[in-house]
C-alpha cells in the first residue's frame, strides 16, 4: 500500500483537522497508509526510517520549505505533494527543480469547516 504522510510547522494539528476532515482522512486512508505523527523540518532525521518510501505528501499552510537535498535524502521515492488551500510558491520550488519523474504538486482550494 502507498505510505503517505501530512507535512506542516509546528504540529499544527488542529489546522490539519480544520482543513483535512475525518471523511476526507477515512477516504485517504483507503488508498495509503498514513503516518500519525505530523512531520516538519526538524523531525525528519527522527522519522528518517519512514520516510524514505512516503510516495504522497499531505499539507496546507505551513508547509515546510525544504532544501533540494533534503527531499532527496529523506523523500526519495515522493511522488505528489497534495496542498490544501493557498499558493505553493512559498516552498514549491525545490521540488520542481528536481528532476524526479513524474512528480507533481496539486493544489486544492477547500472549504474549511
């Protein structure tokens, strides 16, 4: 099954909640299987050994911004960045310089609850 984990600063998981809800996360969790522990720049090295075979990343505002280097050595095998809400600029381009396949990033605007 496809490993897929929510990205955001600060643990903010109240905003992941407020943005992603129970309904969408169940439907998600039909197709990956989602690390429950929120992930942000500073806990990559912790969460290393999952990582390294994540294929889709969940976020919203707040999305760390990490260095090319850093996607290569903690997400090698990423996919897709799913983005709730608002623009990617502020962290988008890092993986977009990559050259890695077929990669894209979706924005999707939702209404927050």
């Amino acid at each position: 099954m496809i490993k897929a984990v929510f990205m955001l600063q600060g643990r903010n998981r109240e905003l992941i909640d407020r943005v992603y809800t129970r309904e969408s996360i169940s439907e998600i969790s039909k197709y990956a299987v989602i690390y429950p522990e929120l992930v942000e720049k500073e806990n990559l090295e912790e969460y290393k050994d999952y990582l390294k075979d994540v294929e889709v990343v969940f976020s919203t505002w707040g999305m760390p911004v990490l260095s090319e280097d850093e996607i290569i050595q903690y997400l090698p095998k990423l996919k897709v960045v799913f983005y709730a809400a608002g623009s990617v600029q502020h962290f988008a381009r890092p993986f977009l310089n990559k050259k890695m396949g077929d990669f894209m990033i979706n924005t999707y605007v939702v209404q927050c609850q």
